[in-house]
C-alpha cells in the first residue's frame, strides 16, 4: 500500500528523494534503539523496558488508522 501511495501521489521527479527520506527515517532508530536498551535494562530493569517497548510499538502502530485522509486515500485501480 505504501508504494502504491508514494508512487500514486507523489510526482516522479521526488521519488528518489522520498524514498530515501523513508528508509532514513525507517532504519536509523533501530540503532539507536539497540545501543540504548541495555543501559534502560540496566536502570529500569530487563521487565519494564520490554513492556514498555511493546506498549509503544502497539500504540503506535494502529495510530496512521485514526488520520481519516489515510484512511481515504485513493488509488487508481484502472491503470491511468
């Protein structure tokens, strides 16, 4: 669904640049994440900053859904 709306909505001539600003923005809290989870486990204990991550991940998650032009975005299904 993502490709479809970037390549739908999105003019030609940015689509390099917005992808590149996705897989930035996709890739770069992961090591953030995984240099940072030791020291929280270390001060919060190893239980709270699994719960804690799950939480935030299952929030933030289903939140696009809430943003009613997602949910009414448009494709043009016939190839025009």
């Amino acid at each position: 669904m993502w490709e479809t709306a970037n390549n739908t909505h999105v003019p030609e001539r940015l689509l390099s640049r917005v992808g590149a600003h996705d897989e930035f923005w996709s890739f770069v809290p992961i090591p953030i994440g995984q240099l940072s989870t030791p020291f929280l486990a270390a001060v919060f204990g190893t239980a709270a900053v699994a719960v804690t991550g799950g939480g935030v991940a299952a929030v933030a998650m289903p939140v696009p859904l809430l943003m009613p032009s997602l949910r009414r975005i448009e494709i043009n299904r016939n190839g025009d």
